[in-house]
C-alpha cells in the first residue's frame, strides 16, 4: 500500500478511481433522497422542457430569418429607387422596373412582415417554458 502511495497515478488507477465512483454515487443518491424529488416526475418535465426549449428555438430561427428578408427587400427598394433616379436622368426604360422593385419589397414589409414581426414576442412568450417556484416543486414545503 506504501508503494501506491508513493505513486499517486498507479493508486488512482488500481484503488482511488473506484472508491470516487462508489463516494460520488453514495453522495447523489443520499441527495436524491433528501431532496424528496421524484426521479420519474423529473425525467417528465425535464423532456417536456426540452421540447418546449427547442420549440422556442424554432421560433427565434424564424425571427432572423425574417428580419434578414426584411432588410434585404429594404436593400431590392433603394435599388429600385436608384433605377428610377438613373432612368429619369439616362433611359426611361428603367423607371418602370424602378417602380416595381420600390413598391412590391416595401408592400410585404408594410403589409406582411411587419404584422408578423409584431406578433412574435407573443408567440414567443406562450412558447416560453415556465418553472415553479422552488418550493412548489419541492411538494409546497416553505422554506425549501
């Protein structure tokens, strides 16, 4: 025994790494059990966490993906605007491709992806997953 204390690798190795196993599992059952959480209800609302955790993350992919459309149909309009600055000074082909690119981007901003944009962070809320109070969760015992 000597010896494998002399040689703290080889002591972890052949009788530490066994004993910390056994210490940690002897720590979180004796935890578990004076938490007096059900480990079958917490596997259930871990999951439902979960789900709910990766609907929101969904829903805050679409939001960049909109406001990205947003600024880019911001960006197809000052195109427009600048078609119909260059056909009113060189060709007046351009102007009603001007027209065109200026009024469609700025009709869906204004009249589709603003109203959805406003709508998300209530979307975003009912997605929301909420926790209980520590205390509730704990079977209503105050303080916890």
């Amino acid at each position: 025994m000597s010896e494998l204390l002399l040689e703290p690798l080889k002591y972890y190795e052949t009788v530490g790494r066994e004993k910390h196993r056994e210490n940690v599992r002897q720590e979180l059952e004796r935890r578990v059990a004076l938490s007096g959480v059900d480990p079958e209800q917490n596997k259930k609302t871990a999951t439902a966490y979960k789900a709910k955790l990766g609907e929101m993350q969904k829903l805050e992919k679409k939001l960049s993906l909109k406001r990205f459309f947003r600024v880019l149909l911001i960006l197809v309009a000052i195109v427009g605007g600048f078609l119909i600055i260059g056909g009113i000074a060189a060709s007046p082909v351009l102007i009603p491709i001007g027209v065109v690119l200026v009024a469609v981007p700025l009709l869906v901003i204004f009249l589709r992806l603003n109203k959805t944009l406003k709508y998300f962070p209530k979307l975003w809320l009912k997605s929301k997953p909420r926790r209980r109070p520590y205390w509730i969760r704990r079977g209503g015992r105050w303080p916890p």
